[in-house]
C-alpha cells in the first residue's frame, strides 16, 4: 500500500509525520472520507467544499491548491488500485514546537490514505441492517467542523460494540437524536416522509446526508429537516444512518428495542439502491 505524505508517496508501514504534528498533540487539524465506488471518488466536490470550510473555521492553511489536491487524491486511489473502498485526507495546522499558540511560518500537513473495502460485506450488512445505543452528547459544541478530534466518538463507539450495537447516537438535552459517533441520523414516518435533523444544530454536515435529499428528490419522497426523539425514532416506521462509509444503511433496533418488525425498511434500501445513480 501507499500513502501520501506531504509531498511523496511512500510505503504505507513507512509513512509517517513528525512527533510534534500538531494534529498528533493537540487534535488541531481536519479531515475528510470519501467513497470510493467503481473507481471513482464519490461527491469529492461536495467533500472539498466542506474541507474548506473546516480550514477556513479553524484558520488552517489549504496544504497544497485543489486542484493538485484532486490530483493526489486520484493519484492516491490509483496507486492502490481501489476500486471499491475508501480515500482519507488529513490536514493539520503543521509541525511547530508544543505551544497552544497558533504557530507563525508553519505549513500545514497534509497527510491521504485510501484502502479497499469488500461491497459484498457493506451489501450483507445493509440485510440485516444494524444495532443503535444512545448515548447523552458530551462533545463541544463545533462539531460542524470535520475535525480529528474524535475522542467522544471513539468512547461512544466503543461502547456501541460492546452492547452489541453498531453506532451510537448521540442525544442532546431535550431528547433528541443529534447523529451518530460517524454518520447522521435518519427516520421514516407512517406517511413515508423522511425526518433528520437540521444541520446548523449541532450535527456535522453530511455529505451522503446531502447527496440523500437529491436521491429523495429524484424518488419523490418528501424530507423533514427537524428534530427526532428518541421516543419517535422507536416507534418509527424506518430508521436508518448515513455516511461515507455506510451509505444509506438501515438501524432495525435502538436500545435494544426493534424498529417496526426488525427488518431493513423499504424506502431506506431504495435509496441506497439509487445513491450511486445520483451521486456524482
Ligand atoms: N464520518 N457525522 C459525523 C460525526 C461523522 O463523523 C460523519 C462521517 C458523518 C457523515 O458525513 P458524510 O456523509 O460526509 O460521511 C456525520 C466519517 C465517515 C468518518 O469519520 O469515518
């Protein structure tokens, strides 16, 4: 396998970034997952706009121009040969000496991986669909930004997996679904309308999240952007995640109590059957 790491391809068991990344002491950089689906990069425009806007937030350097950046990221896929999986970009505010203040002169870090992913076990778990917990949000409240500071999502995650569950949703105050610890959250009412929550409170942006409102556009199903219960997700017709990495994939239990009848709803699995029809 090959990586990229600031400026050169190198073996993957060798690439590596200095002891004194800020992204490595301090969390202080971003990141993006795209798909990778028949050799293309799925909505990479979409995932470069909101890059940029995380640099931008955060006031961290573009590492290197787009369009170069496009470049690597293909070039990245290529030299792996993936066809179906996976490309990670990570930007960082750069090496400097541990100081909390922002370093003068330092360039950013730019650091893309991809690996290949087997469609058939992404297709055998949207079959079955999978398990949810919720988890009270304990993170701070910028989470609109792709950083890598991922250290609630890791716990809750974990936590997920040792209940036996797949994804954890993290829950705000008043009882409502916020997203999971790597996807957004999703329900289907009794009249088939799409719920999930608005993106300017407290949820990342999802890019599939996106690209699923023009899926539901195209399917002539009708979007809510509201806040859910957890409570209304139980009692749902549907519920189901969405992300890079999982597409659209069905959740049939929520602390241990199933949706509906337990098994993968039917609008969810034709949205994930459109998704690659519509994505770009
Ligand atoms: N996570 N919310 C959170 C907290 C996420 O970490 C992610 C993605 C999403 C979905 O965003 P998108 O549709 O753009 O993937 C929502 C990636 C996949 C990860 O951390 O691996």
């Amino acid at each position: 396998r090959i990586a990229y790491v600031n400026g050169r391809y190198v073996a993957h068991r060798d690439a590596a970034v200095h002891i004194e990344d800020r992204g490595y002491q301090f969390a202080d950089g971003v990141y993006e997952v795209c798909e990778v689906a028949r050799g293309f990069i799925v909505d990479m425009k979409r995932h470069l706009d909101r890059l940029d806007r995380s640099l931008r937030e955060l006031r961290i350097d573009w590492p290197i121009g787009r369009k170069p950046l496009e470049i690597v990221l293909r070039e990245v896929v290529r030299r792996n040969q993936v066809f179906n999986g996976l490309v990670y970009v990570q930007v960082t505010r750069g090496v400097a000496s541990r100081d909390f203040l922002f370093p003068a002169d330092t360039m950013s870090s730019l650091v893309v991986t991809a690996r290949k992913v087997n469609p058939a076990l992404a297709a055998k778990r949207a079959e079955d669909g999978i398990k949810v917990i919720t988890v009270p949000e304990n993170r701070w409240d910028r989470v609109d930004i792709k950083s890598v500071g991922l250290l609630p999502n890791v716990l809750a995650k974990q936590q997920a997996k040792e209940a036996g569950a797949q994804e954890a949703w993290f829950v705000d105050e008043d009882g409502n679904v916020k997203e999971g610890g790597s996807s957004n959250a999703w329900i289907v009412t009794k009249d088939g309308v799409l719920v999930t929550r608005p993106a300017e409170h407290g949820i990342l942006r999802g890019i599939t999240r996106t690209t699923i409102f023009d899926v539901a556009a195209k399917l002539g199903l009708k979007i809510e952007e509201r806040s859910f219960s957890v409570a209304e997700a139980k009692a749902a017709r549907e519920a189901f995640i969405s992300s890079a990495t999982t597409i659209a994939m069905p959740v049939v239990a929520i602390d241990g109590q199933t949706v509906a009848n337990g098994h993968p709803g039917s609008t969810t699995l034709s949205l994930r059957q459109a998704f690659f029809d519509v994505a770009e």
